[in-house]
C-alpha cells in the first residue's frame, strides 16, 4: 500500500525535515507485520513528494496471534486484500515511521510544523465501506478538496461494476500533524476494520488524535463507533470525555477521579489479590523461567510480564478460546520484540505428553486452585503455597518462604 505526501511550499525539500527523512536516502523501519520503506520520487525546491511504502508479510500475517480481521476461516487467512489497502496497518505505520510528524515536532524547522502549508495526500487503494458519499462526508467537513476515483470490481469484467476500494486524492493548507492525525484516525474507519485487539488503550489513541476537531465533526459519533469497532462501552466512554464540559471545577474533577480510583482499589477481588501475591511470590523467590500450568486469559501472564527479571514465560492451557483472549489481553501482536520473545503460548494439558511444557530448565511452574502433583495441598489461611521438587519419587513437599530462598536455590514453585 502506497501514501504520497506532496507539497509545493517553497522551498519544497523543507518536507523532508518537517518528516525527519532525508529525501536522499532510501530508509527501512521494520514493524511487527512486515516493513516499511521511505523513498522520494520527486524532490525540488518547486515540488517534493515523499512516499511510504507499506509492505506486509502475509504469511506473518497469519502466523500471529490476536485479532484476524474480517478474513475469516483457513481460505479467507489467505485470500484477502490487507497487504495491499489502507488500513489500520497504514495508520500503524504512520506511528511508527512519521512519529515526530505526527506529534508536530521539528528540531530543525519547528515554525514551520506549526505553520499551515498546501500539502496533498495521495492514497493508493483506500476501501471505503459506505461508499465515496461517506468518504467525503468525513474528509470535507475538515477542509479537503477530495479526489476519489474508483476501481472496478474486475476490469476484464466492467459489469460488474464497481468495487468499494478508491485512489483517493487529498488537498488542503493544513500543518502536516494535522494531515497525518486525520489519517490515522479516518482510514481504519473507512476500512471499519483493525488487524488488532480493540481496548481501552485505543479511546486514549482516538481522543489524543482527534482532540481537536472530532467533537465538532458532524460524523463524529459514527467516526467513535468505527474507529472502536463498534464496542458500545468504549464508545460510550470516548463520546462522553469528547462531550465533557471543560468549564468544570478542575478540583471537583480531580476528587472525582480520586474517588473512583478508591472505588476501584476497594473492589479488588480475592483472585485479583491472588495474582499479586502469586507474582510476588515469584519474583521474590529469583526464578528466571515459568511454566503457567492452566493459564487461562493470562491475568497472570499480564502481571508476570512486568517482572524484567523474568527471561521465559511460558503458558499453557486446554482451552484455545481462553489463549485467544490472552493473546489479546497481553497485546502479543503489538509487543516490542524483546518482550515478544520473553513469551509464548502453548495449547495443551497437563495430562498431556508434551515436550513443549517440560519443566527441565524452568525455574518456576505455576498451577492455579490446585495441589502440586503428587505434592501437598495449600494450607487454609495461606494465599499461595510454595513447594520444591525433591528428589523422593518426585514428591513434592512444603518449601522454604520466598525470603528464604538464596539466588543460586531457584526451586519449582506451585502455588495452589
């Protein structure tokens, strides 16, 4: 998929530091999904056009876990058209590649990312689900001359009419983290799609980058359902702090927040105490590897991931529908790469032979509301046991407390 940024601001090769990319060089970022390239086919001092080129691994694609998309069922993983539209892995890219731009910073020219310049944004194949109407209804109300003309379905077929994908055609004087902030926002909904698990982390996303003009859009409500996948609860959150009365007592609000975070604190739950004392316990105790036997949605997993002394975590559990939803609990598809490595997911049993969960190198294995096997189950009163392997007929009995434990005894720990 192809974005062309272009301007004609004189002189025209300021884009290049307005974009922090030197129109010289062929740059290369790596993402999670594929790479992306940056590359100038036009820069003068008259006209300068700057082009991101995203190219998506396919098959990575389908390798990783979390959310598919619409391609759904083993054919659908295969034949789809994500590497090939704009998408939510364009806005992705834009983050990742544009991310100054985007935030309107410039060390080398700052007046002019805050001044307003005639720029045209070009895309290459942009699906619009609601047709060209929606495409300007959501373009123009910020100023935009759109361009948008449509592909057929099937050119060796002409009627069969026409496909909803368009080369769209942007233009407009608006500063470039303006243009880029549209984008991000505007081309996954017209796509109504996201390659990712939707969570509160995106109403953050969508109400950093339309701060300052989603309220007043007269799309704006279909705009927050889109962008959020029609999640009705995070929906409902956005448009509620996007129609918040800024003319509030700051300290009426600021006791607000206090009281609801202490609601929240005071609405702890057994099994949420529980994890925290699991994952203290692990921490404390020096191991560097654990197996969490039964994972289910990874609410451990997600506590133990922020545990840097951990090197591996592995978890595994019976259930493919719970790993799905603590692939997206945990956000594997958009962790760092050191951190992505640090974790995997198993399916599988404990009944189960599987070479995958042996414990042989692993410092630690976890098993939730169960007796360790073969061992002693936890006393009453205690949040979690502890117990070592010994070397009795791999009995396992009551070990040391974790402020016992020295860092050269890592033993195996089951907390039932």
């Amino acid at each position: 998929m192809l974005l062309s940024i272009t301007t004609r601001h004189r002189p025209a090769t300021d884009l290049g530091h307005l974009l922090h990319k030197h129109p010289d060089r062929l740059q290369t970022f790596s993402l999670t999904t594929g790479c992306a390239h940056v590359f100038y086919p036009v820069a003068t001092p008259e006209v300068c056009t700057a082009t991101l080129l995203l190219d998506v691994d396919a098959v990575e694609l389908v390798r990783r876990p979390g959310r598919p998309g619409r391609a759904e069922g083993v054919l659908g993983q295969y034949v789809n058209d994500r590497p090939y539209v704009a998408s939510s892995f364009l806005s992705v890219a834009i983050a990742r590649v544009y991310g100054s731009a985007l935030a309107g910073r410039s060390e080398d020219r700052p007046e002019l990312a805050a001044t307003r310049v005639p720029l045209e944004a070009t895309l290459s194949v942009l699906p619009c689900r609601g047709g060209e109407a929606f495409l300007r209804r959501l373009f123009e109300p910020l100023g935009y001359e759109v361009v948008a003309q449509p592909h057929l379905l099937d050119e060796a077929f002409p009627d069969w009419g026409k496909s909803r994908y368009f080369t769209t055609t942007l233009r407009a004087t608006v500063r470039l983290s303006e243009l880029l902030g549209h984008l991000y926002v505007l081309v996954p909904v017209l796509d109504d799609d996201k390659h990712y698990y939707v969570g509160e982390d995106e109403v953050e996303k969508l109400l950093r980058h339309g701060e300052a003009w989603l309220a007043s859009h007269p799309e704006r409500d279909r705009i927050v359902e889109r962008y959020l996948l029609h999640r009705r609860k995070l929906a409902r959150e956005a448009l509620a702090r996007l129609l918040d009365d800024e003319a509030d007592d700051p300290d009426e609000r600021a006791g607000a927040r206090a009281a609801e975070e202490e609601t929240i604190e005071a609405a702890l739950t057994l099994a949420d105490a529980r994890i925290e004392t699991v994952a203290r316990m692990i921490s404390e105790s020096g191991a560097r590897r654990v197996l969490d036997l039964g994972c289910g949605e990874g609410k451990l997993l997600k506590a133990l991931l922020a545990i840097r002394s951990l090197d591996e975590i592995v978890g595994l559990d019976v259930s493919s529908r719970s790993l799905e939803i603590a692939a997206k609990r945990l956000a594997l598809d958009r962790l760092p790469e050191r951190q992505a490595r640090r974790i995997r997911l198993f399916h599988g049993s404990l009944l189960y032979r599987d070479s995958r969960r042996s414990r042989r190198g692993r410092d630690s294995a976890r098993s939730p509301n169960r007796s360790p096997p073969g061992g002693t189950p936890t006393p009453p009163g205690r949040s979690g046991g502890v117990a070592t392997r010994t070397p009795r007929a791999g009995r396992c009995d009551p070990g040391p407390q974790p402020e016992q434990l020295g860092r050269t005894d890592r033993p195996s720990i089951y907390c039932a």
